[in-house]
C-alpha cells in the first residue's frame, strides 16, 4: 500500500508542493529517502522512526522508501518530518489516508515527538491556498503565521501523538483563530522630539521620507548622525496590510520573524556592521537566501560608517537600488528577491573623523582624507538623492529644556505627501517620488522657466550627471508635495540642489 502525504518547499520567496510517497519493499528493515534530499531530510530517518515509537505508534519491520517527488527541486531542512512519519504511519494502518486528503502538512519532529518550528510557513500557506489545499497542519508555534492567509484551516499541532489522536478522532484539536493582540514592534524608532538642534538635518530627513528617497549623512563623531538615523522610520508612512506581508514572508523565508509576532507591521530597520560580507549585504550562499538589503524591503537599511564597508559589497548595492529586487544567479537557476529599500548611509569627513570640524584639528594628511572619501565611487554617490552635513552641536542647545517637533507631527506631514503621490502615481506600481522612471519624471516634473534656468546653472557649475539632474527634480517634486504645491516652484529647486554633494562629481 502505498502512502501519499503532501509537504512544501520554499524556493526563494515561493512555495512548491512536494509529494512524500511513502512504501515499503522487501528487504532488511530500514528507511531510504530519494528526491534529492539535503543532509537535514537525510537525517530524518533517526529521527522519524524514534519519534513514531515514543509517541507509542508502531513502526513498520520493513524496508521503507520515501520519495520526495517532483526530484528535480532540492529539499532542504527537516520540515519533511511530519509528512514523512504520517506516511510511515499510514503505511501501519493506523491511519485511513482519507484523513489527510487536501491537506499540507510541515513539521520538524524531535526524537520524543514534540514537534518544532519550521521557517517559511507564510509563503508555504500561501502556495496551499492557490493550489487549492483546504487545511494546512503545522507546528503549534507557527500557526498565527500561517492563519494570516485567508480561507485555509490551520491545524496547530503540539505533539506526533496528539496529532495522531486528532486524524483518528479521538481528541480533536480545534482549528487556530487569531488572537486580536498587537504583535511586538522589530525596532523601536527615536523619537525626534529628543535631537537637540540639527533642524536642517531633519527637515532633508523629512523630505527622504516623504519621497522615498536615499541619504548620506557627514559629520564628525558625536554629532547626532545614527540617533537621527535611528528616528527616520518613526516618520515613514505605515505600512499598508499588503507591504506587511511581503516583509513578513521574507522575514519568514529568512527565520527572522520574533516568537509572538506572526505579522511584521513596522517598517524594517536594518543596521549591518560594516565586517558583513557581501553574501550577507546582497543575499547568496548555495541555497540562495535573503540578504540585509531584503530583510530591509519596505524599511530603511543604514549603513553606519560607510568607507569602512567592503568595496565590493557597497558596488554590488547599485543595481538592487535602480531596480528594486536582486537577482541571484546559481547553476541551479536564478532567484529573485524583493529589496525596495530606503538606504541612509552615515560617514565621518575622515579616518580621525574632525576634517573641517570648528573645534578640534584634523590629524590626517590631505592624500588621507582622499583617499578615504573615494572609497565610496562616483556611481555610488550619484544613487543617493540627500548630502547632508551633520555639525556638532553646541552647549546650549545640548543643555536645554526646549524639545524638538515629535516624530508624529512629523509623520503627518509625511503621509499627506505620500498620499499625494499615491494618488499621482494610481494604476502603476510606483508608491512614492524616487521610484519614478524617466518618462514619469517627464511628466510630473515639469519646471517654470525661472527653475529650468536654475537646473540649467547647477548642471554646468556642479557637473551634474544625467542621472543626478533626474534624481534632483525628483527631490523638487517631493519638497512641492510636502509643501500642498501641484507645480514645482523655484524656492522647492533651489532647496533640492541644496542636498547635492559639495565638491564631488554629480
């Protein structure tokens, strides 16, 4: 008799159903697994067989072969537990195969039959629903993530006995209902009502959230440039029930998602430290998985000291940037992966971190600052919309009372603007300013005479490039909404060339 259970696997970002058949043949007793199983689903036979005589079941005196069919797609980790001793049990006849029609099932056992976590269940669920699975069996601990797909049952399961005792009626285990309790944030944002001073600093802020757009912040140490970092998602829009779940199936592909927050409702904050490689910035490994610049889609990624990244990993950034996803390219195939990312970037002027400060010298030689401002190429540069400059801040405003505007007053601000553009940009998938193409631009930015002989003058004087003169009226677009304006004004120009990089090509 031949048992047939069906699982799922996770490649990238989406699912593809695997069938576990599973039989026995003549032979010494044993298991065999086939379908191009990973170490993980190879280790599964220990596992399966002690867990099935723990949870008091009998396991089959047989030689049994497992097939994970289609075995064109590798399978990875050990969620082919479940299925794979659910089969074994069929095979028994302790189960009737009738139980288990239209149903998914994923699971790690343990050797006493509890069953474990498994990553990737939201896009698992997902695949179910299209593919027309009526109840979805999974570990307990899993369960709220998987309800987030609508018009599937979910069956949180604890234990292989407890389990077992449901298929065959004895106790059964009630279907998950989600729980109205608002999950616990990833990040908690500064808020700016505590930066003392630096009011330019945060209005070029504000207009990088209300337009999407990139930022570098420059400034000595200390002057504020990672606390002001740290307080930009607190401004950004909320997230709409869609863009949540596209961050949390990545967070679930990735097993990122915290215990008791099923759904990611905060924007992504992602600080990498500048050792990471570039497999680890982009995505990469064998098996391709989510990178820094993935797990900060929808979110802001800042990269803190940015000479001090590798060349290479800050290079390999440029195309994720232009188009919004990265693509992984293995022998196997290639997989692509969200990255629509808010990138502010934050650096010392050089290596001793006072070039031009008012207050304390510069210890290094002019070849040194240099060469360590070129260590971010042209090309880089020429993708980040805002240069800022981050003084130091002085006494008096450090050691006063007087707070600053609130990140929610801030954030209303904010939202009207991008309503705007929402309403702009309805019918395409362009959500905010930056994401604008060049016809788009041509469209909505159109200037008045006065501001096309301002561009005219800074496309010579500051030897703008091509991209930086469409990247500028991007950012008067955006000043123009936050200011309630329909047409770009000269003043909303003007204040956009502000934030072109002093001295530096394009």
């Amino acid at each position: 008799m031949l048992a047939r259970i069906f699982s799922c696997a996770v490649i990238g970002l989406e699912g593809v159903i695997v069938e576990v058949e599973v039989d026995y043949t003549n032979g010494l007793p044993g298991m065999t697994l086939v379908g191009l199983p990973d170490a993980a689903v190879q280790e599964s036979r220990e596992r399966v067989q002690t867990a099935v005589k723990n949870a008091g079941l009998h396991f089959p005196r047989h030689r049994i072969v497992v097939n994970l069919s289609p075995a064109s797609i590798r399978k990875e980790g050990p969620y082919y537990d479940l299925p794979i001793a659910l089969g074994v049990i069929v095979l028994g006849g302790h189960l009737d195969p009738e139980t288990l029609e239209s149903t998914l099932v994923i699971g790690e056992l343990s050797l006493d039959g509890i069953v474990r976590h498994a990553r990737g269940v939201l896009p698992m669920a997902a695949t179910a629903r299209a593919q027309g699975f009526k109840r979805m069996i999974v570990p307990e601990t899993d369960a709220a993530e998987a309800a987030l797909i609508p018009n599937i049952e979910v069956i949180p399961v604890s234990t292989l006995a407890a389990l077992y005792d449901h298929l065959s009626g004895r106790h059964l285990i009630e279907p998950y209902q989600a729980s109205g309790e608002a999950p616990l944030p990833l990040f908690v944002p500064t808020d700016f009502a505590e930066v003392k001073g630096q009011e330019h600093v945060k209005r070029a802020l504000e207009v990088a959230a209300a337009g999407g757009h990139n930022v570098i912040l420059q400034g000595p140490p200390g002057a504020g440039k990672t606390l002001l970092a740290r307080a930009l998602p607190g401004i950004l829009p909320e997230m709409s029930i869609e863009e949540a779940l596209e961050v949390t199936r990545i967070y679930s592909v990735a097993d990122q998602l915290p215990p008791g927050t099923p759904l990611i409702r905060n924007r992504p904050f992602r600080a990498p430290h500048h050792t990471i490689s570039h497999a680890g910035l982009v995505g990469g490994g064998n098996i391709p998985h989510p990178g820094e610049i993935s797990l900060a889609h929808r979110g802001v990624l800042f990269l803190d000291e940015l000479p001090e990244f590798n060349s290479r990993a800050i290079e390999v950034m440029r195309q994720p940037m232009e188009d919004k996803v990265v693509t992984i390219s293995r022998a196997q195939g290639s997989l692509t992966f969200s990255a629509n990312f808010q990138l502010i970037a934050a650096m010392n002027p050089c290596p001793c971190g006072y070039y031009g400060d008012s207050q304390k010298p510069c210890t290094c030689a002019h070849s040194t600052v240099t060469k360590y401002q070129k260590r971010i190429s042209g090309p880089m540069l020429d993708r980040i919309d805002i240069h800022i400059e981050v003084p130091r801040v002085d006494y008096d405003k450090l050691s006063g009372d007087r707070m600053g505007e609130s990140s929610a007053a801030i954030r209303q601000r904010v939202q009207a603007a991008r309503q705007r553009q929402l309403e702009r940009f309805a019918g395409t998938t362009i959500v905010c300013n930056a994401d604008m193409r060049v016809a788009e631009v041509r469209k909505f930015c159109k200037l008045d005479e006065t501001g096309d002989s301002l561009v005219r003058a800074a496309m010579s004087q500051m030897n703008l490039s091509a991209r930086a003169y469409h990247r500028t009226l991007k950012l008067a677009r955006t000043i123009a909404d936050l200011a309630g304006s329909d047409q770009i004004q000269t003043p909303h120009v003007a204040e956009a060339l502000q934030y072109r990089p002093k001295g530096m090509m394009g």
